[in-house]
C-alpha cells in the first residue's frame, strides 16, 4: 500500500496497525485478499513450545452463504473477543475437513480450506479454541468481515 494514498491511514487503523506498518505486516493483517484476488496470504502460526500451542489467525470464511440470522448477529452482536466453537464437519458435502465456526447458535461460516490439512492434523493430538480478533464493517466485504484467533492445544 503506498505510503501517499489518502486512506492510508484510516486503513491501516481498521486492521489494527500503526501508520509505520510494514509491507508484510499489512499482507499479514489482510491476508494480502482484495476483491479481485484469487490468492491469499496467511502469517505463519505462532508457535509456543512452552505452552504446547500453535496459534493461527485467518479470516472467517463463507459469511455470505450462513442464514439471515446469522449475518445479522454478526452485524449487531458479535464482538471482538468473543469465543467461536471450531466444529468438525466430516459430513460436509463441500469439503469433508471443513470446520464450521459457531457463536452461540449461529454459525457463522468456517475455517479457510488453505489451513485446514493442519488443523485436521493437529485435531488428533489436541484441541481447538477460537475467538473474534476483529470484526470489520459491512464494506470490507465478507471475506474479511470477521477475523478469528485459532489456538491449538496440545493434550496433556
């Protein structure tokens, strides 16, 4: 993003950056995705050897496609540092390692097909938490409307 666009400012404030931000910090934050894009950039996951975790932040996927009620809980309820339930959907005839993303009895889309071979992986041997990170506005677009925090647990 240069440096001398108008927005700059009020753009790198939506993802949480200060002004000095950095190319790939902004890749990072915004996972490199605009509405042309048919790629995305994903940070590497923070691994903590202490605690036994591996933590990743995506996007939520699939908004668009979730009910009514859902997209409007989203838009008037949910929250930064909510909790998500991250729930298996092996049945799932789109993707059999998809992973659906619920607050309380919404869901609300799911984890990105990119990650899910590890979080398919790491599931055997731990388990799952997630909460909101950020939930942009309605003109982001549901790509990165909601950002969420992955945290994998090793089991003890």
């Amino acid at each position: 993003m240069s440096t001398s666009r108008p927005d700059r400012s009020e753009w790198l404030q939506r993802l949480e950056l200060d002004d000095d931000a950095a190319p790939f910090e902004i890749l990072g934050h915004s996972f490199g995705k605009r509405v042309a894009d048919t790629y995305e950039f994903f940070d590497e996951p923070e691994i903590d050897l202490l605690q036994g975790t591996l933590t990743f932040v995506v996007p939520v996927h699939g908004l668009r496609y979730m009910t009514s009620a859902a997209q409007e809980y989203v838009d008037r309820s949910l929250t930064k540092g909510d909790s998500l339930d991250a729930v298996a959907e092996p049945e799932n005839a789109a993707d059999s390692r998809a992973v659906g993303l619920w607050a309380g009895a919404h869901k609300i889309g799911f984890v990105p097909a990119p990650v899910l071979d590890y979080v398919g992986m790491l599931a055997k041997s731990g388990t799952f938490s997630a909460r909101v990170v950020r939930r942009n506005p309605k003109s982001e677009g549901s790509h990165t409307r909601v950002v969420t925090q992955l945290v994998w647990r090793q089991d003890s």
